[in-house]
C-alpha cells in the first residue's frame, strides 16, 4: 500500500513516502537522504537540528548497504549522538563518501551539493562547500566547481589518511559494550543494551567477556574499541575499566553513550559528571 506525503522528513525533498507496516512506519527513499524508515507520528516533527545530523547518518548507512534505518521516537536521540559533530571528522566522513564512489586513483568525482551536503554531515549546502575546501585546504582532495557541482579526486595524501586507524572505526558495523560484568545487571545487556544496539541500531553489540579469543584481553578491548562506530558505557557500581575505555575512546574520537543505574548516578566521577547520562531502573528504561 502507498500513501503519498509531500516531503522527506529529513530534508524536506518534495517525494513519494510509502506507508508501511500498518501504518507504524513510513518507508523514504530520498535521493538525498537514502532510504529508511519513520515512525508516523515523527514524519512531521523532528526537530532541525536533528534532521540534517540523521540525513547524514541514513545516507552513509544507504551506500554502506544496510538494513534501512528505522527511526522512532525511542531510538531518535540515540542516533543522532552516533553522527559526527566535529568539523574534522565531517570532513574525514565526506572524505569516506568520496572514497566511496571512487573506482581508481586519479579518478575524479562530481558532487552536487544541493544533493549531496548529507555526505559530510553538513547542515546546507554552504556548510558542504566549506567542508569540501577544508578537505581540499588539507591536501586530502583536489577540487574545482562548476556551477552546481564540485569535480573532487582524492590524492595520494588523502588515500593515506583514509588507512589511518583513528578513523578506521567510521564504517564499521560493531558498538562496544563497556560495563560491569555482574550477574546482578545481566539482563540489562540481554533485555536493555544489546536490543536497543542490534534491533533498533543494526549495529553489532560486542562485550569483550562474550567474545571468543585468545589474545592479551586489554589488547583485544583496545582493538575492538578502535573498530567500533560508537561505545556504549554504563557507569553502574563505577568499574575502572569502564572509565578507562570510554576515555579511550573519546581520544580516538568514537561517540560514546554514557548510561548509569539511577541509584548510583550520585557517584559519578566528577571528570564526566557533566556529560548526558541516560539514567535507567531496569531494562525497560533502554
Ligand atoms: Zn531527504
């Protein structure tokens, strides 16, 4: 069945939006955006700020082949803290973006704005120029616009960068789970973390604890963070290792999503008791 809206609710594309799953959610294939799918009710409603953060995130996820995004109002806030933030990982993302649609070395791209701003998380067209002449400033591509459209080509400098390890985590499909390993929270990994990761992200949760291996275990810890797109780090009874990995990877600059049990909350160390905490009694709460 298929009901016409007027717009993509990411990037306000006039376009056909399908209506799927008994009305739940609403099915886009946007030219811009990719395609996903929204809850209804958020068709109409998702605030500015977030829109062009998840148009990024919908059309990386397009061209990476996955699973359509389903976005709702529980998961929303979660998938907007995945998106990068800072200009320089925009632009290595944008960078991956080239990359992406480029079959040789010496080969060069063209790139319309007015269509493909989401490929550096940009919140316009001017932001996406600006972060083309960065990359371009930086020696990572050579660029030169034509009315509309910028002819970009990755040097050889920029071919190095995209195998830099700091940013070998962009792509990838995993999220590190730092957190106490105690019976007494089991079920918040079985029932609260790893759906909420794997059903409502379509990442892969990895807790080092459940992987098989036989590598040196801080080795192995500090390998899965650098390849993990986000780390999730709950603070319940405030183990060291958690502080040590979510610091980790904060320096590598990987997203993390900070959780704490509300009956310790008041212990959080004052180093990042400042950051947003998603507070929770069970594991309804995630
Ligand atoms: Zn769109």
């Amino acid at each position: 069945m298929s009901d016409m809206w007027s717009k993509c609710p990411l990037c306000y594309q006039q376009l056909e939006v399908t209506r799927e799953n008994n009305g739940c959610a609403g099915g886009v294939h946007c030219k811009r955006c990719g395609t996903f799918k929204v809850y209804v009710p958020l068709l109409d409603s998702i605030a500015d700020d977030k829109r062009f953060r998840l148009a990024g995130l919908t059309r990386e996820s397009t061209e990476l082949n996955r699973e359509p995004l389903l976005v709702t109002p529980e998961n929303i806030n979660d998938l907007v803290s995945l998106c990068p933030r800072r200009i320089p990982e925009r632009a290595s993302r944008l960078l991956r973006g080239i990359s992406r649609k480029t079959e040789f070395f010496g080969q060069r791209v063209d790139l319309h704005g007015d269509y493909d701003w989401p490929l550096a998380y940009a919140r316009n067209v001017d932001e996406f120029d600006a972060l083309v002449k960065y990359l371009a400033e930086e020696s990572f591509i050579t660029a030169s616009w034509t009315m509309g459209s910028v002819e970009v080509s990755i040097t050889a400098r920029g071919f190095e960068t995209l195998e830099n390890r700091t940013t070998a985590g962009s792509e990838s499909s995993s999220a590190f789970v730092a957190m106490w390993f105690d019976e007494s929270i089991k079920t918040i990994f079985s029932d609260g973390i790893k759906p909420a990761i794997e059903s409502d992200c379509h990442f892969r949760a990895v807790r080092i604890d459940l992987e098989e291996h036989n590598d040196d275990v801080m080795d192995r810890v500090m390998s899965e963070i650098r390849k993990a797109r986000f780390l999730v780090a709950d603070f319940t009874k405030h183990r060291n290792g958690v502080y040590f990995e979510a610091g980790y990877a904060i320096g590598l600059q990987i997203p993390v999503i900070w959780l704490c049990r509300e009956d310790e909350m008041g212990r959080v160390h004052f180093d990042t008791e400042h950051f947003n905490h998603i507070v929770w009694k069970d594991a309804t709460d995630l």
